[in-house]
C-alpha cells in the first residue's frame, strides 16, 4: 500500500496500547496517529484528526465500545477493529459489535509479548487493520438491509435432492463474512446438504457465533467437533485457531478438527478445508468463497472444481472485501459468480446433480 493507513488506537490497558503502537508501526504502510484509554479521549482525538482505521476494546471506564461504536457510526463511519479479551460473555458483545458495524474481531490473548508469538500476533492484526481499511464501512449494512429472505421451502419442494448421494456445501470467509454467513444461513432452506465453514476467526470467539446463529437459522449451526458426521440440515463452523477438513469413511462423510502450522497468514485455512473437500468429496460438493481480504481459498476452490465440484464465487457489489473471490475467479476456479442475496436460492439447483 502506497501511503500509511493512520490508526488511532483506544483500550484502558496501557501495556495493549503499547503493544499494539509497536505493532502497527512495524508495518511499513501503517502509523498510528494517537492513542487513547477511553471513547472519550478517542472522540476528542477524532475532533483533532479522523483516523482511517480504529482500534477499540469493548470493556473500557466512562463509555464501554459498543455505546461508543453506536455514536461513532452515526458521526463518523471509521472503520473499525474490535480489540476484544473474547470472555463468554465479550464474544456476545463482539458480535453485537460486528452487527453495528465493526470490520473485524481481533481477540487481545493474540497479543502476546512472548517472541514466539508476536509475529503471528503481527501478522492478525496488521491484516485486520488493512482490510478494514478496504472496506466500505456505510454499504455493509445496507447490503444485509436489502437482502431478499428465501423462500422457506424451497428445497423441500426439490424430490430430486433424495435421490442423490451424501453432499457437502464447504464455505471459505474472511473479512465482512459474520454478516455475510448470517445472512446466507438464516436463508438456506432446511433441508440442505451439511455445510462446513472455514471463517477467519480467533480463537474462543468461534462457539458464540454458532450459538448465536443458531438462534436465528432454520438449520443447525454449530462449532465443529472432531471425528463428528456431518449431517444435512446442519452447518458446521471450524473452530477458531484449529484447522478443518472433511474426511470419507464408507458412504457418509465427517469432519476432522487438527492443529497445525497457519496456511495462507491463517488458522484455521479455507484452502485446507477446500483441498480436503476436492479430495474426499469431489463432485458431491458444492464450493463457496465470500467476502475477504488476501487469497486463501481461491488454490483450494480451484482443486474443488476441477475434482468436478460445482464453485461459487461471492460479486463485487456484494463483498465487503473483493480478495479472496478476485483471487479465485482471476485462477478461473468459479463456476458462478453471485451476489450474497441471490446464493441461498441457487442451492436447490446447484445440489441436485
């Protein structure tokens, strides 16, 4: 990036706002401008100079960061990384946050001093700084606000679905991909194929989501456990820090939870679950890559569809970031390039083959 991303960074911890000040300057094409303790400070800072990204805990003295967000959003649509300790009850907050119109979801255990892992410490948080400061913070609402519900029994009506083998629907996001999948899963019709979902998520935050969806989906949505089946009507979310595949045993098909080294700057990797898809699953799935900044999962797309997968590409207009489908569809490895509203209709054709 050509010129320096301008950070103003906000958390009642001064050791965190060290840290992250060091962070952020470390990477030649960010600065941080200033820093605060509280939202009050940050909106005096503000008055001084908008910043181009914020990053803002949630538990903080005088104004926690959700009341803060709320007001910033209406006076000045900053993009902005949440910066959260992701206790059970933080990461209900965080998504909260991300409804409001937060870009990404930074958890602070990642902030370590330790030298073994600062550098992935470096790497999470410089990336979320980038894409947000690539996203088009006042579309990203509207795109949720306009979407089109599908209808309840489309798939249900669909006599073809039965007479098929197992299917899977393997779904790799990044940034602006929590809105992107609640929006997709609460409008996917029962009935559906199992999902696995690879979204770059940290560790802790990955079950409250699920739960969270859960509440709002027609279909199951859990967090992925290992060894578990994978069932129609269920979508499966791999844990935050832990890498997902899906393996074959006889006819059904199942998900295996591993540790590992970060693929493509992340852990968990959608090109480990889209390769491990292409290699058990093959024709029997039905591929998708959403919003997100970066490539990963454009190479495992590609080994989906030429393993005879029907691929999925999320638009432009759609995607909050347009990396990860750019990328993917620049190596040719989408069948179909659809805008987010129009994917959950397109199951019912796209599976029954």
């Amino acid at each position: 990036m050509k010129k320096s991303i301008r950070v103003l960074v906000c958390d009642d911890s001064a050791l965190v706002r060290q840290t992250l000040t060091e962070i952020i300057n470390s990477d030649p094409s960010l600065e941080v401008i200033g820093s605060a303790s509280d939202p009050y400070f940050a909106a005096q800072k503000i008055r001084n100079e908008i910043p181009d990204v914020i990053t803002l805990d949630i538990e903080m003295p005088r104004m926690d960061g959700i009341t803060f967000l709320k007001t910033l959003m209406a006076q000045y649509p900053i993009p902005v990384v949440i910066i959260s300790s992701l206790t059970q009850t933080g990461s209900h907050l965080a998504l909260r946050a991300l409804q409001l119109g937060a870009i990404e979801i930074v958890a602070k255990s990642e902030i370590r001093n330790t030298k073994e892992h600062l550098e992935e410490s470096r790497i999470r948080i410089t990336d979320a700084i980038k894409a947000a400061y690539l996203s088009p913070v006042k579309s990203k609402a509207r795109n949720v606000r306009e979407s089109v519900p599908v209808e309840k029994n489309a798939l249900e009506n669909s006599s073809q679905i039965y007479r098929t083998t197992d299917k899977v629907i393997a779904i790799g996001a990044s940034t602006g991909g929590t809105e992107a999948l609640r929006f997709f899963l609460k409008n996917t019709p029962v009935n559906c194929p199992g999902i696995v979902i690879t979204q770059h998520m940290p560790a802790g935050f990955t079950k409250s989501f699920a739960e969270q969806l859960n509440t709002i989906c027609q279909i199951t949505v859990k967090e992925a456990s290992d060894g578990e089946k994978i069932m129609r009507s269920h979508a499966y979310i791999a844990p935050g820090g832990k890498h997902m595949e899906v393996y074959r045993s006889g006819a059904k098909y199942f998900i295996r939870v591993r540790d590992g080294e970060l693929v493509n700057r992340h852990k968990p990797s959608v090109d480990v679950l889209f390769s491990s898809v292409a290699k058990h699953v093959g024709q029997n799935a039905l591929g998708i890559i959403m919003t997100g900044m970066g490539k990963d999962g454009a190479e495992g797309l590609l080994c989906m569809k030429t393993a005879g997968a029907k691929t999925i590409a999320q638009d432009e207009k759609s995607s909050v970031v347009f990396g990860m489908p750019k990328e993917a569809i620049k190596l040719g490895a989408a069948d179909y390039v659809l805008s987010l509203q129009d994917m959950p209709n397109r199951i019912t054709t796209l599976m029954t083959f």
